[in-house]
C-alpha cells in the first residue's frame, strides 16, 4: 500500500523512499519502526495532505485515535479538492472512536454523505439509514463474517450470533474500517459490504450459548429463533449457518449462506458429514433433527425460552448440553 496522490508540490525523492520503506514496515506489523519513517517524510513534505493522511492512517492501524485524529485533521487542512476524500473518512473513524460526534459529523458531512442535524450537533449522529452489512469479525485472526446493522459509517451493530471463538456477542458495537473488503449476496441478487473490525466500541452484556437441539423439522428449529426474537433476543442456528472458506474466497463477492440444503459451492471448505460450527452441511433435502444452535439471551431467560420451545410441540422438540461460551 503506497499513498502518494497529487500534492501541490512534488514529493522529494527521500520523502518517497521513507514512505515506501514504512507501509513495507507497516505490512510487517512494525508500527514503530514505521512510525519514525513516516514522520520523517512529514518534517521533509509538511506541505503535502499525503504526509498527514499516511500518518494518521498508521496512527488507526495502532488504534491510537488521538493521534490519528490529530494527523487527520492536519491532513484535511492541506487538502486542494472537494467532497470524497479518504482524508475526511479517516477523521469521521477516528472521531467516532472517541466519541466527538461533532467532528464525526462534520467529517462525514465534508465526504459528501448527507447526515441528519447540523456540523455544530454534539449529539450521537442516528437517522442515517445504511442498512444492513457484513463485518469480519477479528480479521487478523479466526475471522467470522457476521450480519449487522449499520449505524453510521463506522460502526455496526451485531444481529447474527457470533462464534465463541471471535470473542463478539449479539447486540454489540464494532467500529470497522471504511474500505470493504468483500461482499455477499443474497438469493435476491442483492449485494452487502464486508467490512473489517477495528475494535470493539460497545460492549454487549448478554452472553453467549451453545446448545443441542433435537428438532423435528425447520419449522420446530425456526419457531426458537422467533420466541428468542419475541424475547427481544436471538437465536442462529449454527449447523446451517456457518461454513468455513478461505481467506480469499471471503474476501471476495460470495452468495451468502441461506437456508438448508446441500452445498455444492466449490468455495465451502467445511468438511461434510461433521455438524457444529466448523461447517455443517446437509446432504440434498434431508434434515439432520440434531442442531447446534447458539442462544444470545441473560441466564435468567435462557432455560425458560428453551423449556417453553419444548413445551409447545414436546414431540418434536427437545434441547440438552445448554453451555455459556462467551
């Protein structure tokens, strides 16, 4: 990754050599070693928007936020075009991180984005209506790509039921990145970013759990998830839910994973025959009755939704092995 743009001046030769040698050091995860480059290359192009922006977006890889909204808005002052910038995406992240709502506004407003209420409101920005989207979650590590709804354009809030093994939960506040990376489709032909997690920005206090369940039919396993929704919860069957894929197969445009059935999708990489939430897949129109499911509810609640599922068809229905993972 190299930022160079058009500056009003010609970057110098030493300045083009630190900042190649720093997003070398940056794709090596040496964000100190970077960090003096780059800020080299400013005191040498002080002048130039670039000198700024490709320090401000070290400062976001490093989730220092202070300084990147710092080097952010160094850069914007610098800038000789109009609405569209990155430089303004990257100081609407940072400012979102930190909670100045009426910076993030502004940044956003100065992109071209329309965004209720005026540039002086210090109020958390709402009414945007971006809709849904994916987000990777834990991207350098097991990424999961979960759905969610937009709440402005950095933040997502968690509607699926994240594995245990992305540390997320149901119902909580990612700050991600600006770029997707990725895309899925839904049977209607509709396309949803991916976008990558940067952090955590809200916690969720509702845990996680993973339980067995014996259902009947798709209509017993979608009658839970509809009293966990009722419940103003969630529940996600993971045994059809979840598959696995490699990194460059998710990070491509990608047909989501709706509903039961065979998957034929030569980019599955789940093993067949194995059930649970590395990657069930049911053969042709068959049901498998035993379901892995994960439940986003307070223990006080937990038992009681899954006994009242029970107690609705008891000959079709029944739970066990109820565990809080996350």
């Amino acid at each position: 990754m190299r930022i160079f743009g058009k500056g009003r001046h010609r970057p110098s030769a030493s300045w083009r050599q630190a900042t190649d040698r720093a997003f070398t050091l940056i794709g090596d995860g040496r964000y100190e070693d970077a960090g003096a480059l780059l800020t080299r290359a400013a005191d040498l192009e002080p002048w130039l928007s670039e000198s700024w922006f490709n320090l401000a977006l070290l400062h976001k890889f490093r989730h220092d936020w202070e300084q990147a909204r710092a080097a952010g808005l160094r850069a914007v002052a610098l800038l000789d075009r109009g609405a569209g910038a990155p430089d303004w995406w990257n100081v609407g992240i940072a400012a979102t991180a930190l909670q100045d709502w009426a910076l993030a506004r502004r940044a956003w407003q100065a992109y071209g984005l329309r965004v209720p209420g005026s540039a002086v409101d210090t109020d958390e920005p709402s009414g945007m209506e971006l809709g849904s989207a994916a987000l990777r979650l834990s991207p350098e590590g097991e990424a999961e790509v979960v759905w969610g709804r937009r709440l402005d354009p950095a933040r997502v809030e968690v509607l699926s039921v994240p594995l245990p093994s992305s540390g997320r939960r149901w119902g909580e506040v990612v700050l991600h990145d600006g770029v997707p990376n990725g895309e899925r489709t839904t049977a209607d032909g509709q396309g949803y970013p991916v976008f990558d997690e940067i952090e955590l920005w809200a916690p969720s206090p509702v845990p996680t759990w993973v339980v067995l369940l014996e259902a009947a039919g798709e209509d017993d396993r979608d009658a839970l998830v509809e009293l966990a929704a009722e419940a103003g919860f969630a529940a996600e069957d993971w045994s059809s839910s979840v598959r696995l894929l490699c990194r460059m197969c998710s990070e491509s445009r990608m047909p989501s994973d709706e509903g039961d059935g065979e998957h034929l999708d030569p980019h599955d990489h789940s093993e067949p025959g194995h059930p649970g939430p590395l990657g069930h897949r049911s053969p042709g129109e068959l049901w498998v009755p035993e379901r892995e499911c994960g439940i986003a509810a307070p223990s006080s609640l937990v038992r009681g939704l899954l006994d009242g599922w029970v107690a609705d068809s008891p000959d079709s229905r029944d739970w066990r092995d109820l565990e809080e993972v996350c």
